[in-house]
C-alpha cells in the first residue's frame, strides 16, 4: 500500500486530505504541531479506513524539525508517493505594524518549508518515476495582500516551474489555489471575516476533491469555485494598478476586528 504525508493534517483542508487519502487507500504520514490532536486524528483514521498512520509532531518553522520531516520524504524505506504540502498561517496585522519574527516564522512556513520538503520528496519519486505533490497555495497568490500573498505567490510559481520540469515523467505536481474556506485559519489569524457573503465561502471537502481530480489529471492550478475563478482572471490578467487596490482592500477589512 503506497503511502502519503500531509501537513497541517489536524484541521481545515489538511484534515480533509487525510480523509480523502485513506479512502484511496493511502496509509498516511500526519505531521502537525499539536502532537495530542495528531494522535486523535491518526486513532480515528486507523478505525475508520483500515489503513496505517504515523504521526510527526513537527513546527515547520523550526530548521531541526523541519529537516526530521525532510528525512522521512527522502527515506527509501515505505517511500513517501504523495506529498500534500498544507501547513500554513496568515498574520492579521499591516507589515508596517507587525513584528519582524511573525514575518520571518510566515516565510519559513509558507514558502522555506514546502519547498525543502518537495526537495526532499523528488529524491524518491525521481527514482521511482510517480508521485504526487500538492501544493496548497491560495488565491491570495494573485494578488498584492502583504507578505502572505508574496509567499503564496513563491509557492505557485515554483509549483509551475517544476510541473514544466517534470513534464516528461510519471510525477504530478499541482498548486491549489482556493479562496476562503470554512476552516480554523481566519479564527487562528484573529481576522475579521463575519462581512463576507455566504456564497464566497468554500467547502474543504469539496476544496479537496477538485484539487485531487486536478492533480491526477495533471493540471497545474487548480481554482475551485466559479467566483474564485472569476476573480482570479482579473487579478491574473487585469490592471496592475487595479490589483494593488484589490490587495489592499482585502487585508483592510480582515484587520478591523
């Protein structure tokens, strides 16, 4: 049985990862912060799906435990066939106002650590010739949102370059890039998201299910959502000007709180 690790596997779209994952039959690497929900998390998909778990407690910002997840990507034993980089966070505050070490801990988490850990993975999956890697982006990477969006654009780019680099093997490789989604991620950031319309919010199981049929299909970005998709278009293809003003509006109205 081929096995997958997911990132952020306790909750939001990591969390619905791992169910998808178990029912295509996956054993399952969970790597987390929070080793008690880890725990919980592998204990209920091991009863349900039938399948294998282990569990990595792990701060991806944190070098030393950064690199004990890079070890377990690269390990030739019960190699890794499908990686789901999803662990993430989002700073409320302006650049101008925030602290340096936030910033610092959102680059090494959003952009340093998927990245080391896709190094990691294509060791193995280049021998084989298959695996599978999600990169769990936003559609924030569109646009000009602060540090989050650059960090998220970091991510759908290289996730572009390498799918052009592996475009000759059996490895998939697939950037998700969702809008917002009912998940813990707004609550953690302390962002204000009570006046957004009912019909801008996403689904995380249904966030996931499109990526993955994406992914096998070998599509390189996948937008779930026609609204997300609309407004991807204008921010892809539309003025420069007029995303800079898109940007800033939204981050304006997740800090007043």
């Amino acid at each position: 049985m081929a096995t997958a690790l997911v990132t952020g596997a306790t909750a939001g779209i990591g969390e619905s990862f791992t169910r998808l994952l178990a029912q295509e039959g996956y054993d399952l690497v969970l790597v987390a912060r929070d080793s008690a929900r880890l725990q919980e998390r592998a204990k209920s998909l091991e009863a349900k799906y039938q399948i294998r778990t282990e569990v990595l407690s792990a701060d991806l910002a944190d070098a030393n435990q950064l690199a004990l997840v890079a070890a377990r990507l690269s390990s030739p034993i019960d190699p890794i066939e499908v990686l789901i980089n999803n662990a993430g966070f989002g700073i409320k505050d302006s650049f101008l106002k925030s602290k340096i070490e936030d910033e610092i801990q959102l680059i090494d988490v959003l952009a340093k650590a998927p990245m080391q850990l896709m190094h990691a993975a294509l060791t193995q999956m280049l021998e084989r010739n298959s695996g599978v890697i999600i990169n769990v982006s936003s559609v924030a990477s569109f646009i000009a949102g602060g540090t989050y969006s650059a960090a998220k654009s970091y991510l759908t780019v290289h996730t572009e370059s390498l799918h052009t680099e592996l475009a000759k093997t059996n490895i998939k490789i697939s950037a998700l890039c969702p809008g917002f989604t009912r998940t813990e991620f707004h609550q953690r950031g302390k962002m204000k998201m009570t006046g957004l319309p009912n019909f801008m919010w996403l689904d995380a199981d249904r966030v996931v299910r499109d990526s993955w049929r994406a992914a096998q299909a070998r599509r390189v970005i996948c937008i779930p959502g026609w609204q997300y998709k609309i407004l991807a278009t204008i921010a892809r293809f539309g003025p420069r000007p007029l995303v800079r003003r898109l940007g800033i509006k939204v981050r304006s109205k997740q800090r007043n709180k």
